[in-house]
C-alpha cells in the first residue's frame, strides 16, 4: 500500500467512527497550478503599494510623517550628504522617502534600497509613469523610479501621507503660453491633495504665469512670512524675494496645519503649496539671480535646448554664472524645507488628535491685490475623543465590516382577491417602513463588546469610503463611543470605494424577502502592512476577524495577531465566507492554518451552516494530514456516536455537528456553534492540567481524555448550552450573533473562561433579539452579570 493509499485508509477508518455514514474525510484533487497562480497575482495587485513597517505604524497611530521624493538622490546634483531624513526626525516626524524599487511602488525607502536605485540607475517617474514602471514589474522587468514632485504625492496619497517636504517646484516655463511647456507638479496639485513644502518654484520659470495657472487649479498658495512683515513676495527659489506677491501668507507652522486640516474637513481634493522662502543668510540677492537667469535662459533659447534638457542646462550655466554659489543655497534651501515640513506635521498631528488639540485658535492672512487683508481663524471643537482612544493600545482589536444598512418592512396592502397582501409585489413600487442603522459584522461585534466593557478598550479597524455613508457612519460611531482611529477612509483616487451598505426587504411580518450588500470595499482593497501596524500599535488581548475580508487579508490578519501575541477569533460571516479561513495551500503546499498547540486561530463562533462550510473547505483543501491525525489520535475516540448523543442529541448528532467539530478542532481549539433556539455547543480541546480535566462538576462533559501523557492534549470537553430563555417577541434577527461573539471576547479580555460566559452571552443575544438595533441600546446592564461570570472559578 502507497503512503497516499494507507493516508486515504486513515481518513476513512476515522471519519467513519466520527461520522457514520453521513460525513467523510475524502481527499479532493488539489487546485491546479494556474488557479494558484491567478490566486497569487490576484492578492498582489491587491497590496501593490509598499509602505515600510515604521511608515505604516506612525500613519496607523497619528504620528506625524514627511514624505520625501527620490529624484532628488536617483537624479540630483546635490551630493549623498543631505541628511534629509534625519532633520525630519530631529524635528519629530517620520520620514518617508518615496520611489519605485524594482517596479514596486514603496513609501519609505531605506537609506540601502535609496543607495541601490542611485548605483543600479532610475527613471525619473512622474505621474504618467508610474502605472508604466509598476505594469513592467508584474511583468518580469524590474525598474527603479525615482519620483518627482508628481510621482511623489500620487504615491503620498496613496499611503495617506498629507505633507511633503522639497527643494522648488516645477512651474511654466517662459513662453509656456506658446510652448505649453508647463510642469506637471501643477497640474498634481490641481487634483491631489498633499501639502508641499517648497521654496517656491524654480526662479526662472514664469513665476506670475505660474500662480495664475496653480489659482486656476484651485490650489490654495501660502507663503511663510518667516519674519518679514507686510506685504511678502512669492519665493523665488535661491532667492527671498521674486517682486511678485504672495495670493496669502501664513505666520507659523501651526497655521500651515490649521489649513491643512481644513481642507481635508472640507473634503476639498487639491493640493497645497506652502512657499518657505530660503532662510537669509543662504539666499542670493534678487539682483544677481535675476541676472544669472536672464544670461542662461537667453543661451538656452539661442541653442535650442527645450523641453527635458532645457532646465538642466538652466540650472549649469546659473551654477557657472554665480560661481558655485547655486548649488549650496539649493541644499540649503531643501534642508529648511524639509525641517519645515516636519514642523508642520507635527503641529497636524496634533489638531487631528483631539486629546493633544491646542485650545488656542489657529490664523492665516488672504492678501490679494485690490483687496483688503482678511484674517480667518479656525477654532477647534471641543474634543470629543475619550481617555481610553488617547492611548494606542486596547484589550480587543476588531477587524471586520462597518456598513450603512437600510431595513425595508412591507406595510401591506390588498393583493388581487382584496385579502391583505403580507409579501411585497414584484416589479412595482411598495409601500413601506425605512429605517436606517450602522451595522455590519465587525461593527456590531466591536460595538457589543465595547457596551459592556468597563473602561471600553475596544477598537474597530475597519474601511469606509469618502462619501455620505461612509460620512453617517463615521459619525454615528463617534457619538456611541466606539474608538475609531483604524477607521480607514478611502478617498476617490481608489477604485470602488463605496462605503458598504446593506438592503433588507421584508415582508409586512419582518420575515427576509430579499436583501442586497455591496462589501466589495473589504474585497477589493488591501493595506497588509498597515493591518500588521495597527496590531502592533493596538497591542490587544484579543483580535477578532470577520469573513468580509479576502482571503489574504484574512490570513495577514490572523498572522498579525499571533505575532504580536494577541488571541484570535474567527467570525465566520456566512456560509460562503466562512470557507476562506480554510483557503487553498498557497505555493509549496503550505497550509494557512497552523495546528495545536500553535493553532493559528483560538476560537470561531460559526453557526451550523458555516460549521458545515469550513468542514467542506478543509476537507476540500486537504486540511486533513498527517500531523492533524496525530492530533486527532491523542483522543482516543472510537465509537463516539453514543457519546455524541449524550452530551448533545440524537437530531444534533444526526446533523454531524459533533463530528464536524472534533474534525476541526486541531486548527480551531474552542469552537462555539450557534444554535438558535437549541443554544449553543461549545467543544475545546483542553491542556494538560486544565481544571476542568479535575473539575467533577464538569466530568460529564470531558468527551475524551488523553492517557499517554501527552505534552499538548489533555483531553476534549463538549457541552450543549441550552438556551438562557425562549424569546417569542422577537423584532430582528440582524446582529443577534455578532452580539454574542461580542461579549463573550468581552469576558474573555477580561480573563474570563468559555464556560463560564456562554450564558451571558446569550442572554446579550435576546437582548439583540427584541431591539430594533442591530445591537442592543441595553447591553450595558449585563456589565455586572459579565463581571461575575468572570470571577466565577
């Protein structure tokens, strides 16, 4: 017999034992190699932006971050001396140097992977280049990129990155208007909306032609009055002054964040340039540069260079003219600017935080020409963010869905024999009665734990799109309490970010007709390192993973969380979406899921359709190996049908979820099946010396003990937990199980057992039942029942 043959015997002897003639271990044929690969590229285009760990954590925790281009190394004249990522964290930012390694777009470039673009050789990528650089990626050709102006606040917004510090601007060149030689900084700041620190743009561009264009744009042009008073001028890049004034001033960086902040309040998607004039004792005097320029922009206009090769030589001959003196005030220049832009995030970061918000009302100057000076002030609202949302870390971490949902109940009517109609017709109009709520998986788990938490260190992370759902949701969260810093808002240069919603028709008795949910939010979008940040910042006892993500997400979740040393629950979602915990082996045949006792997940809470869906995923995928029968052999379970029934019932039994869950119990030690109005079976696979092994109260519900001293297995407990009451005056059934899954991790956080908090579980869940809430406005009154049950020994 082949070593496959005697594996398929196995599977067979005990899958016949466990399961009778109902439920087998059968090896399916595995997918083939072209589905994994298609799976394989699938998840990368779903994650193509690398953000650095350290990047990805100071935006998941609100520190303050300064992007930073590469083309200022990969295609500067300025020396590898600049030392610009250590004047931003001198003056308390991050940094985070932008460019494309080897076709993969990265936020925060290590000064190593910097050194490799310079000494391999980079494009320069502007926005139009970049889908090109990342296309050629996937496609086999690695090519680095270093990214302009452009190419850097595409890929700043991108990773939520809202300041940017650099040398000078790119502008309209003289003659643009005929030439239509015009940059494309520009026109990305007409539509991306980042602050660029900057001192001005290039001094021999068309600096009035300039303005004009970026005032078409919409694109709001501050100047820092960096001491001067009165009226100041526009940059011009080496030097101070350029005899053109400024459309606005703006006295300190906490004015520049003022405004910052309120753009983004005010949903407006332009960028801003913020003008950091070069400090004085580096500048060239406006006479000399005007000199210089006008030398070098005649001789290139006599020679013919224009287009790319018109500001390199530009920039030679004014270095030449100004006998070197360009070139220092440029990196000078650079410096400043980029210790500016720290600055500014810092002071950002603190207005977004309303626990370290100044109280004092932040000012900036409108000067235009012909009008009088208005001063506007921006007064913060008091803040609304709790003592517990001031720190980073919390005790649960929900990863799952939040969504807009709408409840559509049939009002009745006559149907065709004048009898009251209780279904809505189909293909018309029907009265009804609408109501709306937030809800979604993770959200009404996050939320039930949150009510009955004692100091709400509860934290939902979760995605939402920058429109009115994902508006009313922000806000309804806000006002119940629920900490919302991982809530992340997709803006609109992401496809398909429509903040989730879900449609329930039901008929005039509140019974399902139809129902309809766009989560394609969850499906569509990856952020893997940011998801590895927040676990790591939030530091939680438990994580708690929804369904609604895509496989891979769910996996870097669940690989999160044992990282960095949280438990983790499962919540299945539904039948179809419970299978992707069990996903296909990816490349080499490595399972997903590791086995006791370094089981991947601790706990799932499906109900018995998903139970069933993750028995056929595993059994489908091939979860079934040799190193899960030497777990399963530690129980000695052989003819456990009577046993089965005992401890649950004959129907139960019958319907395989016993045995459905001692098959999974290697990958998921406690599994806790929800049975309506049957209750709710727990089975656990228990340590050696767990108290319940001793325990004579709970001996009738040891299934099995494992007598050869085994390091790992002590024995299996399965108990059927019939239901706390029969509730008859039922109003929904939306959010009834996320609500148990919520207070039961509730307990668990609080260092609770399974046991002993099923029972107030469920009594939350009728809670749910009779509420018109997903979640029950009244689950606060079982803070002191939880509380005992966690006390219970």
């Amino acid at each position: 017999m082949t070593a496959r043959q005697h594996l398929l015997s196995r599977a067979h002897h005990v899958s016949s034992a466990l399961l009778g003639s109902r439920l087998k271990c059968a090896r399916q044929p595995c997918f083939n190699t072209v589905q994994r690969r298609l799976r394989s590229t699938d998840s990368q285009l779903g994650s193509l932006l690398k953000v650095s760990p350290e990047v990805a954590d100071a935006l998941a925790t609100n520190k303050p971050v300064v992007a930073l281009e590469s083309t200022i190394y990969t295609h500067g004249a300025l020396g590898d001396d600049l030392y610009l990522e250590d004047i931003v964290r001198r003056n308390g930012a991050v940094p985070a140097v932008c460019g494309i390694l080897a076709g993969v777009p990265t936020v925060g470039l290590s000064t190593e992977e910097v050194a490799r673009m310079v000494h391999e050789g980079a494009k320069k990528a502007s926005r139009r280049d970049l889908a090109y650089l990342v296309g050629k990626g996937l496609t086999g050709t690695k090519i680095h990129g270093g990214t302009t102006i452009s190419g850097t606040m595409v890929l700043s917004r991108l990773a939520g990155i809202r300041v940017f510090g650099t040398g000078g601007l790119g502008g309209v060149h003289k003659g643009g208007e005929n030439s239509m030689d015009i940059s494309a900084d520009l026109t990305e700041l007409g539509r991306t909306r980042v602050a660029v620190v900057s001192s001005g743009c290039k001094g021999f561009l068309d600096i009035p032609r300039t303005l004009e264009f970026l005032e078409t744009q919409g694109v709001l042009v501050s100047t820092f009055a960096d001491g001067q008073q009165g009226n100041i001028d526009f940059p011009a890049f080496w030097a101070r002054e350029s005899g053109i004034k400024s459309p606005s001033v703006v006295q300190n960086e906490a004015e520049a964040a003022a405004m910052i902040y309120s753009q983004e309040q005010l949903n407006i998607e332009t960028g801003l340039l913020l003008a950091n004039p070069i400090p004085e004792e580096h500048a060239i005097s406006r006479q000399d540069m005007e000199h210089a320029i006008s030398v070098a922009v005649g001789e290139a206009d006599e020679k013919g260079f224009s287009g790319a090769e018109n500001t390199p030589y530009i920039l030679r001959r004014i270095r030449e003219l100004t006998e070197g003196r360009s070139v220092p005030a440029n990196k000078y220049l650079v410096q400043a600017n980029v210790a500016r832009a720290a600055k500014v995030a810092v002071e950002l970061s603190k207005l977004m935080d309303g626990g370290s918000r100044s109280s004092q009302a932040a000012a900036f100057t409108i000067q235009s020409p012909g009008i009088r000076k208005v001063k506007v002030e921006i007064k913060p609202e008091p803040s609304k963010v709790t003592q517990q949302q001031q720190s980073n870390t919390a005790d649960i971490l929900v990863a799952g869905s939040v969504a807009l949902d709408l409840s559509c109940d049939y009002a009745g009517g006559v149907d065709a024999q004048g009898n009251k109609a209780v279904s809505p017709l189909t293909h018309v109009s029907n009265p009804s009665h609408i109501t709306q709520s937030v809800g979604g998986v993770g959200h009404n788990v996050a939320l039930a734990a949150h009510k009955v938490s004692e100091d709400g260190r509860v934290r939902l992370c979760s995605l939402v799109g920058d429109d009115i759902a994902g508006a009313t949701i922000l806000a309804n969260l806000e006002s119940s309490g629920l900490d919302t810093t991982c809530i992340r808002k997709l803006g609109r240069e992401y496809p398909s970010t429509r903040t989730a919603q879900y449609v329930a028709v039901n008929d005039a008795d509140k019974n399902l007709v139809m129902a309809m949910a766009d989560m394609a939010i969850f499906s569509n979008h990856s952020f893997p390192t940011y998801w590895n940040s927040a676990v790591a910042a939030t530091k939680p006892k438990w994580l708690v993973v929804d369904g609604n993500w895509a496989e891979p997400d769910i996996q870097t979740w669940i690989e999160a969380g044992r990282k960095h040393g949280a438990r983790v629950a499962f919540e299945p979602v539904s039948a179809a979406k419970s299978e992707r915990l069990f996903a296909a082996p990816k490349q080499g045949g490595q399972f997903p899921l590791r086995l006791f006792p370094n089981a991947s997940v601790d706990l799932a809470s499906p109900n018995q359709y998903e139970l069933s869906a993750m028995h056929s995923a595993a059994t489908r995928n091939e979860y079934f190996t040799h190193s899960w029968f030497e777990v399963i052999d530690t129980f000695g379970m052989h003819g456990s049908r009577d046993k089965f029934v005992r401890l649950t019932s004959a129907e139960i039994t019958d319907m395989g979820l016993p045995q459905q869950n001692i098959q999974l119990l290697p990958y998921i030690p406690t599994i806790i099946t929800k049975l309506g109005a049957k209750g709710a079976l727990v089975t656990m696979l228990l340590k050696p010396g767990d108290p319940l092994l001793k325990d004579s109260h709970h001996a009738p519900y040891i299934l099995a003990r494992n007598y050869n001293d085994h390091p790992h297995v002590g024995g299996v407990y399965m108990r059927l937990f019939p239901p706390v009451e029969t509730v008859k005056d039922v109003v929904s059934v939306n959010g009834v199980g996320d609500t148990f899954l919520g207070v039961l991790v509730a307990g668990l956080a609080m260092g609770g057992r399974v046991e002993n908090l099923v029972d107030v579980a469920q009594r939350a869940a009728c809670l749910s039942l009779r509420s018109p809430e997903s979640v029950s406005m009244e689950l606060a009154g079982l803070k002191g029942e939880l509380k005992l049950a966690v006390e219970r020994e």
